[in-house]
C-alpha cells in the first residue's frame, strides 16, 4: 500500500468542480463541504503541507465515507478516494496506535455468532413475534432487537441433492457474515449449486480482509490475503462468494485467480435460465458496482415482474463499522432507501450482500414499512 504522500501529485489534480458532490450519499443528508472527496482533499492537503495534525477530529471527519465508490467512478480526473483514504488510515493507525489488536474483529464477529446461535436455540423468534407491537414502543432498543430477530430467522434449510454430473469445480468462499451469522445464505447455495452438479470445493478460509483494509490494517489485510490466496491458488472453474463484499476485496488482492471471481447470482444465471413471477426490486450493493450493467441485465432476465426503485445503485448506509460509528447518518440514508422500497409496488426486496441485507432491513424496521428482505439466492432456493 502507498503512503499518503505517494497521493499528493493525485490530490493537486482535483479541479474542484464538485461533481463528486452529487453522487455522495453521505453528502445528500448533511449536505456538509468537508464529507466529499473534494473537501476531503483539502484536509488530506493541510496534513501533507504540516498545516494539520493527525488528531481524533481529524480521522473522524476523514472516516465519514462508506467506501461506496460512487466518487471513485464519477470523479473526472480518475481520483481514487477511498484508495487515497485507507493510506491516511494506514498512517493515522501507525501513528496513533502504534500497538496492535488484530483479534478484536474475530473476536467481535465469534461473539455475535454465539449470540445469534443462542437466539436461535432458544426460540426468542417466537417471543418476538407474539410481542411485535409491543416492542415497537421501545424506540431504538425495539428497532434492534426486531432487525436481530429478521437476521436471525433461518430461512432456507440445508436439502442435499444428488447429482453426479459434476460438470463444474467450484471453489466456494464463504463469507464472515454468513459464516458467523447467517447460515441460510450458505444453505441456499450449496443446495443451488448441488442441484446443478457443480463439484463445490469448501476450505478454511480466513476473513476476505474487507474490515482491515477500509480501517487502515494494512499488515492484518495483507496477512489474510496471503493466507486466502495461498487457499485460493487451486485448480477450478470459478470462485463463488456469497457476498458482494468478499468479491470485491478478493477482487483487491490482484492475483491471477481474478479473472475466476463470480457472483452466486451471476454463476446460479450462467447454469439455469429462471424466470419467476413474484413482483420484486433489487438494491446493487456498492460492491457490485463494476457489475452494474451485467446484474442489471441479468435481473431483468430472470424477473418477469422486476420493479427498478430510485436510486437502486446508491448505499444502503450500513458499510460495516460506519453504521456503529455515524449510527445517525447511517438511518438516514437507510430510511431514504426505504421511501424508495416503499414507492415500488414489490413484494420482496433482494440484494447480493448480507451488510446490504442489515441495511435495507434496519431502514424498513425504522420507517415501519412491511416488506420482505432476502439474499437473491436465498430467495432463488426457496422458489426453485
Ligand atoms: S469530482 Fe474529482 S475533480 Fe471534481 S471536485 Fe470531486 S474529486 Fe475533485
Ligand atoms: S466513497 Fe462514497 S461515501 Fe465515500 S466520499 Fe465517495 S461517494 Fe462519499
């Protein structure tokens, strides 16, 4: 990774014309100079010339981005934000926090396992569902435990299908979220890609990275890609994610296994034609971005009674640890992407990234809109 002053050519090029304005989602509700690239920039600039310090402040106005991309593809002089941010991440770790505590994300994801697991033993669904309204005068607590309760419910069971057609290797990277919190998702896709005789390739992968990579780890990140790429450097047709996420850090590594990274949804349309009736919508997570057009397409495809809502490429507003650190600003850009869900006519929203799932979820709870949120290929699995 390069340092922050290895951009400072990139950041005098920045002509000011603040076209980045336009599409930051964070910018659409604190309407605030300093959130987008270009004023982030200026910032970024003052540290370089020594005129800043690197101070709490600091990384808190730096840190108000979701890593959505949106700048990155629409900037004219081709600046690359968050590439330019993860560097002053880097730094500011370095510089502020000279130890390490590289465990805490699998510790925080190993504990968020446990619970949902004990949830789920313990049937808390049941008294969640008996007590709805009741929970709904709780405010904030209320809103949490019900989206807790909506990640937590099991959608699509493990079926087992036999099928020796073998026509295709498959290396399956299962993702953090699905592995620790969510294993419907990793259900629908092995009962997907069984059904179609794919040979599913299943190894013991670490974390893709993502987290240490926005959050300036850069040895963490760069540890986990050596340790998944090694894992990665097999022989097959594709390698499938689950996540929109995983995708595109997997996609960051830059190894030669690239050109075999795929979408469940993109490999799941390539094995079978679908076409299914029910009225639904799709959010495109951000990290799906460079997919836009094919996904598109392909959604179209399968969908007789697809509904676009506005703004369907825009952030969901939840980018992992963001929606911990800015909880407000997260909801707002979530409740504006449930006024969108709501002006469609769709029965279930689908998306490609379980943080996109959170998301979406937390926005419908907040805005008490009563519509279905599922992974597309949970929800391929359950009407096949
Ligand atoms: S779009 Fe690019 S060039 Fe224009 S102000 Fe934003 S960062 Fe600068
Ligand atoms: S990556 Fe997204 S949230 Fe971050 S500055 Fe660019 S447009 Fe705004």
């Amino acid at each position: 990774m390069k340092q922050l002053k290895d951009y400072e050519q990139q950041l005098k090029t920045c002509s000011k014309c603040g076209l980045c304005q336009s599409v930051c989602p964070i910018y659409k509700v604190t309407g605030k100079e300093t959130i987008i690239s270009r004023g982030k920039f200026n910032l970024l600039l003052g540290l370089l010339k020594g005129d800043l310090k690197f101070t709490k402040n600091m990384d808190n106005a730096l840190s108000l981005c979701l890593n959505c991309k949106a700048c990155d593809d629409f900037c004219p002089s081709s600046i690359k934000t968050t590439e330019i941010l993860c560097a002053f991440k880097n730094q500011y770790r370095k510089f502020c926090f000279p130890f390490k505590y590289d465990s805490l994300f699998f510790f925080k994801m190993f504990f968020l396992g446990l619970l949902f697991n004990l949830y789920r033993v313990f049937n808390f669904s049941f008294l969640v569902n008996k007590l709805n309204s009741f929970i709904k005068k709780f405010g904030s607590l209320g809103e949490l435990l019900l989206l807790f309760d909506n990640i937590s419910r099991i959608k699509v069971k493990r079926k087992k299908t036999k099928n020796d057609t073998k026509k295709l290797k498959v290396i399956y990277f299962e993702g953090c979220f699905t592995k620790y919190i969510n294993p419907s998702t990793k259900n629908a896709l092995l009962n997907q890609l069984e059904k179609h005789g794919v040979e599913i390739i299943q190894k013991k992968f670490d974390c893709c990275g993502i987290s240490a990579l926005y959050s300036g780890k850069k040895e963490l990140f760069e540890k986990l890609k050596e340790k998944n790429s090694e894992l990665l450097n097999e022989d097959c047709n594709y390698i499938v994610c689950d996540c929109a996420s995983c995708l595109s850090t997997l996609k960051e590594y830059k190894k030669d296994f690239s050109s075999k990274l795929i979408d469940i949804f993109e490999l799941i349309s390539i094995l079978e034609k679908k076409k299914f009736n029910e009225k639904i919508t799709y959010h495109l997570p951000c990290h799906l971005r460079d997919k836009k057009k094919e996904i598109k397409r392909l959604i179209k495809n399968n969908f007789i009674n697809y509904e676009e809502m506005d703004d369907f490429d825009v952030c969901c507003g939840f980018a992992g640890d963001f929606s911990l650190k800015f909880p407000k600003i997260s909801e707002k850009i979530s409740q504006q992407k449930a006024k969108n869900i709501q002006k469609t006519t769709a029965d279930y929203v689908l998306t490609s990234c379980p943080g996109c799932f959170v998301g979406l979820t937390k926005g419908l709870i907040h805005s008490n809109i009563n519509k279905n949120v599922l992974n597309i290929i949970e929800y391929i699995d359950i009407n096949s």
